[in-house]
C-alpha cells in the first residue's frame, strides 16, 4: 500500500506544480470548445495527444475499524481489473453430530451450505479449514473426539465455491496418515486443492498468485524455524502468502495460549509469520470469534469462530463469520465479516439485526482491548 499512496501522492504533486498559481488565466469558454482529434475533454493528455488514463483513487492504507464498518470501496476510483477477493469461514467439521444430521436429511449434502453457498462462494478464492479426514469406512456417531467425514462432504465444498482446503489442526490425524492420505485423494479427484505445512497451494486469479501454507499448535507446538523456512520459501513464488493457522485458548475473544494444550502465544506466531514474509494471517480453532489486528500493515484475523459445526451447546460456538478479504493487485484494501449463527447442528445462517451487529461490536470491541494490551505490554 505504501509504493500506491506514494505514486498518487506524487501524481497529485506533478499535477499542482503544473497548474502555475491562483492567477493563471483560462478562456472563459474553454470547457466549450471541441477538443482536436484524439484527445478526451478533462482527460489529461501526451504532446503526441494520446490520452492517459486517470489516476485511480485507491482508498488510504487500511486500518481495524475500516471493517466496523466496512468501508465503502464504491466512493474509490478502483479498477475492477486489479480487484481480487478472498473469503475464509471458520472451523468445519463434517464429522460427529455434523454427519448424522447428513444422513438424517437423507445425504442431502447441499445442506450444511444451503443457506450461505451463495456469500461464501462470492470470491476469486474461498478457503476452509477441514477438521476431519475424509474417509470411506467412517462409522456414525454422535459424540467422542475421534472425528471423520465421508468422502462426498466434498459436494458441499463445491457447493459452497470451496477452492483450497488447510489441513493443519488437532483432529486431521485422528484416523492416522492413512487417513490423511485417503482425504488428499479425495480432495484432488474433486478438484480441491489442499495445503499443510509442508505443501503449499498456489492459486492464479488472473495473473496475480495467492499462496497458502498451514501449520497446527493445538496438542503440539509450532515448529518456527520450520514454519519461517517455509514461509521464506514460498515469498518468491506467489504475490500474495497467506497463512493459515490452529492455534490458541478455546472459548475466549482474546488469542491466548491455552497451557498444556496450544503452548504457542497465536500473537506472537502471527508477528513472526508476517516479519518472515506473509501479507494475511487466517486463524481459527478457539470456537468462538476473536480479535483482529494490524500489524506492520499486515492483517490478521485471530478466529473466525465455528462455520459449520455441531457446538448446539453454546451461543458463542454457534456464532462464526465468514471474512471477506479485498486486493488491490497485492494490497488488502478492504475487509468485511458476514456473522453466521449454526442451526440443527449442522447449518449456518446468516445474521441480520441487531443480532448481527451485536457480533460485529463483539470483534471490534475485542480488536480495541488487544490493541490496548500489546501497546501497554
């Protein structure tokens, strides 16, 4: 964003110095007059008489309460041509109450998404997080922490515009790395691409490329060296590096480290991602929305809460947004949270209402008390 408002401002510079003091004087009928062949009355021209097309008015370097509210990119001059969008949701598991509530409505697997396909697939790139392999010999259940889907969850991807999946949290492994193997497969025969710590996703939208990585710190630590090498070796491949990660306390507003269970500071990880090259940091897993924050102009999103899940027990882990990111070329220009709250374990809406400002008001106020504790500690 710094090199964009430095050329406006420079444009705005050359075209002050050009128009020679208050006294210059100007035919009063100038505007009246036809232009010579060629050139474009208002339109800035060469001494060839090409015209030059306007400068955009992009909007200034974004800031946390330019998403409460969002800002409005329509009073911008933007050029759709340099626009693209990304959405990320909260955590989804196609496992446990999810799946039985699946296969009561008869495998209908366009409902977990039915009342939302249509916001989350509103983007160039849609990216999830899948806490649960995907595997043929899943077995039905209603409760335990031994989470799977079956294989045709991926129709509900699609439905929803899924276009890369993360694959970096505590439950991914729970029916070992041959169910990790199985869940590759069927994501690839559906066209999904997939990301872990290891192997990233690069995704071309019309010629600019966004990148993904993932890493876990729930049940485990981050590996930073690790994590800084792969971050360090995917910045020359792509415009834009995402980072999606697992991490922190569950049941809080604010990322915190959760001792014995996710030893990793989500803060502290999120810093140190963006000072080895990422541009947008996702997080989930806390099960309820949290903060977000800016930091050396990059954004990060703590957790996006639940998206579709089967927490019927609490309002707070019914309740996810659904993010919307904005680029300009390589430049987070705009973000925008659409609240979603779980219905029959298995189905999030969207919000309207007061309800829906009321989990917007949440984050912001969260986003407020972060900025305050990291600026006085």
């Amino acid at each position: 964003m710094g090199r964009i408002i430095a050329a406006v401002l420079a444009a705005l510079a050359l075209g002050a110095s050009a128009c020679g003091g208050d006294d210059a004087e100007y035919p009063a009928d100038q505007a009246l007059v036809d232009p010579p062949p060629g050139e474009t009355v208002g339109a800035p021209s060469t001494p060839e008489g090409q015209t030059v097309a306007p400068t955009p008015n992009l909007p200034p370097e974004l800031t946390v309460a330019d998403a409460f509210p969002p800002r409005d990119l329509s009073q911008y001059n933007v050029d759709p041509a340099h626009v693209r969008t990304l959405i990320a949701t909260g955590d989804i598991i196609p496992a446990r109450y999810t799946d039985y509530i699946i296969r009561q409505q008869g495998d209908d697997w366009g409902y977990p998404v039915a009342q939302t396909a249509d916001i989350v697939s509103d983007a160039d790139i849609t990216v999830i997080n899948l806490e649960a392999p995907l595997i043929d010999y899943c077995p039905i259940t209603t409760e335990g922490f031994t989470f799977c889907g079956r294989p045709p969850f991926t129709q509900s991807l699609l439905a929803a515009g899924v276009d890369v999946v993360t694959m970096e949290n505590n439950h991914i492994g729970n029916y070992g790395q041959e169910g990790i193997d199985e869940t590759h497969t069927v994501l690839e025969a559906a066209g999904l691409k997939w990301a872990d710590r290891v192997t990233p996703a690069i995704v071309d939208v019309r010629g600019l490329t966004f990148g993904f990585i993932a890493f876990n710190g729930v049940i485990e630590t981050i590996d930073r060296e690790a994590m800084v090498e792969q971050i360090q070796a995917l910045r020359p491949q792509v415009d834009v590096l995402a980072v999606a990660y697992h991490w922190g306390a569950e049941y809080v507003s604010l990322p915190a480290v959760a001792p014995g269970v996710a030893e990793d500071d989500p803060v502290s990880i999120a810093h140190q991602a963006i000072d080895a090259g990422a541009d947008f940091i996702i997080g989930n897993h806390p099960h309820w929305v949290q903060a977000v924050e800016i930091y050396k102009g990059k954004w990060i999103t703590y957790a996006h809460g639940n998206y579709i899940f089967d927490q019927m027990w609490s309002y707070e882990t019914r309740v996810g947004v659904i993010g919307k990111y904005t680029f300009y070329d390589d430049t987070l220009i705009g973000v925008e949270f659409t609240p979603t709250l779980i219905e029959n374990y298995a189905q999030p809406v969207p919000m309207a209402g007061e309800e829906r400002q009321a989990v917007l008001d949440g984050m912001r106020d969260a986003s407020t008390e972060l900025a305050g504790l990291l600026a006085g500690g």
